[in-house]
C-alpha cells in the first residue's frame, strides 16, 4: 500500500509541530511548512518518517501559493492538509500592524491556502482538509476584534468548501477543529483555564481526523463553554466581555 502524505501548514510550533509528530508517527510522509525554517529543521529531525520542509510565509499570498503549489508537487500530491498556521495578540486599542496581520494570516492565507488544496482533492478524486478555528469564533470579542472575526471567517470557510466537496460526490472531507486554549507560544500571557498541552490537543485532532469528522472541540469539554457561549443572551456576554 502506498505511503499516506500529509501536509502541515504551520508545523514550526505548538499545535501543528505536534500534530506533525502524530502524524509521521503513524506513517505519514509530512510536508512540513511554516516561515521559521530553522524550527522545521529541529523537528525533521525528530520525526520517524521522511519529511520535507518549505519556507511558506501565508501573509504574502502571491508568493505563498507558488510555494505551498510547487510543494504539493513536490511530495506528489497529498492525502491530508492541516492548517494551523495562525496567529492573533490582545489588541482592544485596535494597532491596526497588528489588526492587519492577523486578517492577512488567518484570513486571507488561509483561505488561498485551503482553496488551493480543496481543487487539489478534487482534481486528485479524494482528500482531507483540517483547519484549525477557535472558540473565539463563536462571538465578537472586545479583547481581540480581529482574531474571533478571523476565526468566525475560518469556520464559514470550511463550511462553504465542505458544500462543494459534497457536491462533487467525491470522498473529500472537511474538518473544522475548535480548540478552546493550548498551551503554545501563542496562548502565553494569557489569563486561563482548561488549557491542555499541546500533545494532548494533537492526540484528540488526530483522532478527529481518522474518525474523519466535519467539527471537533479541543479538547471536548469545550464543547460545554461552546454551548454557553451560543445561548448566553447579550446582556450577560456583555458584561463578561
Ligand atoms: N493556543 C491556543 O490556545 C489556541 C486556541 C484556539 C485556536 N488556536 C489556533 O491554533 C492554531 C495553532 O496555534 P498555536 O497555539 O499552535 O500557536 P503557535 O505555537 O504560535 O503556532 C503558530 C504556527 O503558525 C505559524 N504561522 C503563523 N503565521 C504564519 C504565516 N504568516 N505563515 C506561515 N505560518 C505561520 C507559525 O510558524 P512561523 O512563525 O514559523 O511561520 C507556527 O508554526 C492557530 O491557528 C491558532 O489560532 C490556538
């Protein structure tokens, strides 16, 4: 049976870096993409399986689709694509540097990255594509306009691609991943509870994506503040905010 291939966007930390090692650990062949290449390399070498690395930056979208297209030659075409490439900083005083890179990273690389391996699936007849969202998608909030808004166009993207791949009657999946907080250089500084490491949080991503899920909250408890978080009535969500 030939060798399953998987790439990672985003792999040089935190969540997607351990979802690389799950992945190669069950016998995937991980392309491995993120802007900090020297970080890829320390993890090529920890990985059981061949890899390969592309220095992709998502914020520079022309240069990001010759990249991340000549990479899916590269490794002749892939069976999964996992998007975790992201980023987002507390910014309630609204610095637009800040506004601006996470709407250019969350927003607009991710859709052109996810669009390129959605045509990719359906030109190649099968495929998986996993993007990773947040709780934060789930109401606007004060601390961080742009990241929840982001996260919301994440969600709405995947929803719309899973239609198409549906439409096209080929066995393509969609699967959008929730965490709630993850202890990575992203989360740090932040005020907290229910976080889960990295590891455990790639564990559960991992068994959504054999189970091959359209949702999954990381990890599942979250489901719990999700529910909360859609039911609250304003006035509440307010004053929490
Ligand atoms: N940690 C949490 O509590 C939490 C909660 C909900 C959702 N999430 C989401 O989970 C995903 C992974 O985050 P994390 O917590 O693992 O954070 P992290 O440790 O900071 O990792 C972020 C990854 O995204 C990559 N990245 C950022 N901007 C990029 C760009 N312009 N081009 C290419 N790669 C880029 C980084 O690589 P380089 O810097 O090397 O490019 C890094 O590999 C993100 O989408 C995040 O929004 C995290």
């Amino acid at each position: 049976m030939e060798q399953k291939k998987a790439i990672v966007v985003g792999a040089s930390s935190g969540i997607g870096k351990e979802l690389a090692k799950i992945l190669s650990g069950n016998g995937y062949i991980v392309g491995l993409a993120a802007r900090r290449t020297d970080l890829l390399s320390e993890l090529q070498k920890e990985l059981s399986n061949k890899s390969l690395i592309k220095q992709i930056d998502i914020s520079k979208p022309e240069d990001a689709e010759i990249k991340f297209k000549e990479m899916l030659i590269e490794m002749g075409g892939v069976d999964l694509v996992v998007i975790s490439a992201g980023c987002g900083d507390l910014n309630s005083k609204l610095k637009w540097p800040i506004e601006k890179a996470t709407i250019d990273a969350n927003v607009t690389g991710f859709a052109l990255i996810a669009g390129i391996s959605l045509q990719h699936f359906l030109e190649k007849g099968s495929g998986h594509l996993v993007g990773i969202s947040s709780i934060a998608a789930l109401r606007g909030q004060r601390s961080a306009p742009a990241y929840s808004a982001s996260k919301a166009f994440v969600c709405n993207y995947l929803e719309g691609l899973r239609h198409i791949a549906t439409k096209s009657r080929k066995p393509i999946f969609i699967t959008d991943v929730q965490p709630g907080f993850v202890k990575t250089p992203m989360s740090r500084g932040n005020n907290l509870f229910w976080i889960s490491t990295a590891q455990k949080a790639a564990n559960q991503i991992y068994k959504a994506i054999v189970k091959k899920k359209k949702h999954a909250y990381i990890t599942k408890r979250w489901r719990l503040i999700a529910w909360l978080l859609k039911t609250v009535p304003d006035w509440i969500y307010n004053k929490m905010m």
